[in-house]
C-alpha cells in the first residue's frame, strides 16, 4: 500500500507502524515513494534456533575481527543499500538516521583489518528487534554480526527478532516463515515486554558471544 495521501512519513509514525506489524520499503533508491508492506507471511530467527556451521564458530573463535555497536550507524545503512536493486531510499535513509538519534535504531558493525567488512541494522521496541538489512564485503562478516546479535539479544531478554522474510540465506542461519497471525501474536507479547539491548558487554569475547548463544534459559 502506497502513502500517497496518508499523514507525513514520521519517524514517530514509523514506530507506529512497527508496533502494528508493518513495516515500510521503497521500491527503488530513486524514488521518494515509500510502500506500507503487511505480508501474509512472515519471517522471524527464534533466538533459541540459531545455526552456525562449524566453519563459522571456529572464525568466531579466531577473533580476526572487531565488532562494534551504534558506532557507525549512517555508514551500515549506507552500505547495506548499496545494491544494484534496493528497497533503501533517501527518506527511508533519513528516517532511521532519526530513529537512531532517538535510540530506537541499532547497527552492529563488524571491522576486519581496520575497515568495515559487514554489518546490519534494525529497530528495537519492547522486546523486539525489527532486523532491517545487511551486507556483507568480506566472507563471513555479515553472518558475524548476526551471531553477535542474537547473543545481544538472548543476554538482553528479547522475544523476538523479525527478519521480515525468509531468504534461502537466512534460512541457512535459522530463520522460519511464520502465519502474519501467528507473528502478531508474538509481537503482541515482545511489545510490552522490557528488554536491555546493553545487557552483553560490548567488549565481550568470541567465547562469551558463543556461550550467550547456547546457554538454556
């Protein structure tokens, strides 16, 4: 659905529209319109299902990286929309640079020889994270940042964390088609719900990153 005629585009109303299970996308960079997408499925990574490959643990234990948080937030979205074909536009750029300053908005960047190699970006509310995009230029570097954050997101108390959709890649990591009935069910239970992003330590290391990851709640 188009917001052709509908109240300005806030980032206030963007919150909104998250609570309400919707979420908004362009249909190129080139164009200032922004769609209202309400999908009859939905896709969600169950922060309990998790897969990492064994490649991809031992990468994680080798620590060749740095990984940051909200420290280049413009920057990840940035480059997560630097695509032949992406649903990232000017506005949509703007209005999560706003939803960051006012401390909805999360990136989490990962560094490999000192430039950014990959990284993602999202929204949270309640105990629900809104994964938005990632990207990756180096092997690996977006799974990463993924690991890191559902680690984050375990230590923190989330409920949910919506990946919009399923792709053949996210799939590979976990993630689940769900009923939309079944997704505003759980959205309706991580909304009011209180949950700390900051609970994992931002310096922690690949071994506590991992054991966030496997522990039983």
């Amino acid at each position: 659905m188009r917001d052709e005629g509908q109240p300005e585009v806030t980032a206030d109303l963007l919150l909104q529209a998250y609570a309400a299970g919707v979420f908004p996308m362009a249909e190129r960079a080139d164009t200032d319109e922004i769609f209202w997408i309400d999908p009859k499925t939905r896709g969600i990574l169950p922060l309990d299902g998790l897969h990492m490959s064994r490649s991809l643990r031992k990468t994680i234990r080798q620590g060749a990286y740095e990984v940051r948080w909200d420290s280049a937030f413009a920057m990840t979205v940035s480059a997560c929309a630097n695509r032949p074909e992406t649903w990232i536009n000017e506005r949509i750029l703007k209005l999560y640079d706003e939803l960051f300053r006012t401390g909805f908005g999360h990136s989490v960047e990962v560094y490999m020889n000192g430039r950014l190699a990959g990284g993602l970006y999202g929204v949270a509310i309640g105990s629900a994270f809104f994964g938005e995009s990632m990207f990756s230029l180096q092997r690996d570097a977006s799974k990463i940042a993924l690991v890191y954050l559902v680690a984050r997101l375990r230590t923190g108390g989330f409920q949910l964390l919506d990946t919009q959709f399923v792709t053949d890649h996210l799939m590979s990591l976990g993630a689940l088609e769900i009923s939309r009935a079944n997704y505003h069910a759980r959205l309706a239970r991580a909304l009011p719900t209180p949950a700390n992003y900051w609970a994992l330590r931002p310096d922690a290391k690949p071994d506590q990153v991992l054991q966030a990851i496997t522990q039983t709640s």
